[in-house]
C-alpha cells in the first residue's frame, strides 16, 4: 500500500510517498491509516488538521482502504 | 464536463482571457477575484510564494465548487483556475469568477468560489522569506 | 487626482488591462465587476443599448465614490470605467475594481462602487428593442 | 441662464438645452428652476425621480442660482 504525500506532510516523511505496510498488515481503515501515521511521525499530531483522501475524494475515519485505491494524506490546505 | 465551467490548474495565469470566459448573451454581471502574491506577511518580507497540488483530486475539488455555485445562484458560466510553481510580488496564483443575469447572484458565487477554494481544495502554498521556509496554515 | 485611483468615461472598454491597474505590492485580493448587456429585459429581446452621459459631472461622482471607498476599506488601488455610445449583446458597458491587502475589503468595495454607481452618476442607459426605445429607469 | 438637458429630458424637451428665462425673470433657486420646468413640459411630473446639478455636483432645493453657473436636469441615472 502507497500514501501520497504533499506539501508540509512530503517534507516530514522525507518522501513523496509512504508505505504504511512495511513489514505489518496494512491499516484497514482511514482511522487506523491515521494513527499508523502520526506514530511512525510524531509531528504530524502538531498539524491543524489532517485529512486522508482515497481515490482523490475525502475520506471520513470509518472508510475502508483497499490495495487498489489511491490513498494520500491531506495536511492543512492553503491555495488561493 | 459542464462546457459552462471552466476548471484549470496551470503554470502561469493569463488574466486578459477571463472576461471572454465568463462573457455569456444572458449575463448582464460578471465577478472576479484574483489572489495574488502580497509582498509583506505580518511585516515580513516575503520573496515569492510556491504552491504544490495533488492535482486529480484537485480539478475534482474544483470542478464540485463549480458546479454547487452554478446550481445555488444559476450561473451561466464560472471559471476556477490556480496556479502552481514559483510566484513572486503581484503575479496572480488564483481566478475565480461567475456570470449571471444580474450582479447579486455573481458577486456572493464569486466569493464562495474563493472561500470554499481555500477550505476544501488540495494546494499547498509554501512562503519564501529571506531565511525560512513556512507551510501556510500547516500549524495552529 | 490620486495615482491609486482611475477614472475613465471612454467608447470602448478595454477587459484585458484592469488587472495590471490594481495590481500593488500590498494587495493579495483583486476583485473586479463587469457589467455587460444582455440579450433579453423581461423576456424582449434587447438589440443594444445606448449610454449617454454628462461627463464632467459623471466623472467628479465617480471620483468621489473611488476616494470614500478607498478611505472606508484602506484600499491600494481602485479602477471605475465606464462606456458611452451604443453596446452590443455580451460587450461591457462598465467595470470598477478594487485592490487590498485581503479579500473582505475588495469583495466589499467593489459591490459598493457598482451599487453607488448606479445611484449617484449622471449615466443613462436607453434600451433598445425591435420596435421601441426605453429610458431605463425614467418612469416608476 | 441655460440649463443642460441629457437622457430623457433631452427627448422630453426636444434640444439638448433649454432657457427658463424666455420673456421672464429667471428662477433663483434649484425649486424654482424645478417649478417651471414642470409647469413648461407635465411630462417631468411623471418620472421616477428629478434632480438638478449646479456646477456638475447634486445641489439641494434652496440652492441659489446664478447667472455664471452650469446648470443640469438630471433624469433618473441608469449607468451601469
């Protein structure tokens, strides 16, 4: 399993992408992709918001993750 | 796609062609907002502004915008366009703008477009100053 | 007359130059409005219309309604143009902008300039149709 | 003492000027100014709203009028 990863959340992991499934069962859920996430890196429990898209739409806690789905960590947006 | 909305991540933005855009026989208002590169942040000088996107998902982000805003005020036409990359003091990052029979219903869509731009679509702006780097809004 | 403000009654409106008039180093919010003609007033359809002025007058009211809007929202530049002579369907008849620092303030001044605009400058726009000419406004 | 006409007064009235003082003395306020107007063409009666500039800025009814003044019917404005 890939995460996208953009802006301040690419610049914390050191890569534009992570595996959350490095030697462990993928995270099923949103919720638990979260929490792999701020564990692995702390800093992102300092974040204003953080948001998980799949499949390039917004993703609520409780969404399933699928191999096949496009997943990506969303941090505080700031366009415009 | 709706041929009445135009939606676009770009490089650089041409603001001459937005009036032709939006330019619509049943619109007699036409709105605009530009955002653009503001020289001093909380009086810090600012050198240029870089924004970054998740691009699929931000044309799909826009595109839902648009399309609420044609619904809510009867648009004929929007426009959405941001761009991305390196830009410096005065140089546009953002159009957004609408057309409709009168001037009302313009003036509040263009500013939903450019508010909810802001909350919901996935581009990241990063400030250059002279000796830091800062990700807008990453940090309460 | 203040170089942050520009003030023009001309034939032609020219789209394409507002957003190099507000630009400023100090404004990261542009908001412009046009105003264009329309194909139909209550379902007649409109060939053109005519804009007649009183040109001093219309251009000291305009001033005065740039300058309380700059003073009201700490504006860095403001643009009201409008056009005389017959317009055809989708061409513009009128356009006024605002810079500043945020977007409240231009988004506010610009809806203000148009309302004020229509109320206080010497302008009058006659509508033509097929068979009939009509003084918009003129009679209740 | 000429007054400028624009819009409909100018169709009202027929020319682009009128001269309330023909064969009479001439009126000495924007009220009196806009008295005669009336009385020489009802048709000014009928419409939304009427105003009077002197030296191209809206002046009130009791402002006075004087011989060296430009002095302007203005119609309902409809610029915009």
């Amino acid at each position: 399993m890939e995460v996208l990863l953009f802006g301040i959340a690419k610049d914390i992991v050191g890569r534009s992408s992570w595996y959350p499934n490095e030697g462990d069962e993928t995270p099923a859920t949103v919720s638990e992709l979260k929490e792999r996430l701020k564990k692995s890196f702390p800093e992102f429990g300092k974040l204003t918001s953080l948001a998980v898209a799949v499949n390039s739409e917004y993703a609520e806690d409780s969404v399933s993750l699928g191999q096949n789905d496009e997943i990506a960590i969303i941090p505080p947006v700031s366009g415009g | 796609m709706d041929k009445n909305i135009i939606i676009e991540i770009v490089g650089d933005i041409d603001v001459a062609k937005v009036y032709s855009e939006l330019s619509h026989p049943r619109s007699g208002g036409i709105c605009v907002f530009f955002g653009a590169v503001r020289e001093f942040t909380q009086s810090e000088e600012v050198i240029a502004l870089e924004f970054e996107t998740y691009k699929n998902m931000a044309l799909k982000e826009m595109d839902k915008i648009a399309k609420e805003a044609v619904e809510k005020w009867d648009l004929n036409k929007v426009v959405i366009r941001h761009a991305v990359g390196k830009k410096k003091v005065e140089e546009p990052v953002v159009v957004v703008g609408a057309s409709s029979a009168h001037r009302d219903g313009c003036f509040e869509a263009c500013r939903f477009l450019i508010d909810t731009l802001k909350k919901r679509v996935p581009i990241w702006k990063k400030e250059i100053f002279k000796n830091k780097k800062v990700w807008v809004s990453a940090h309460p």
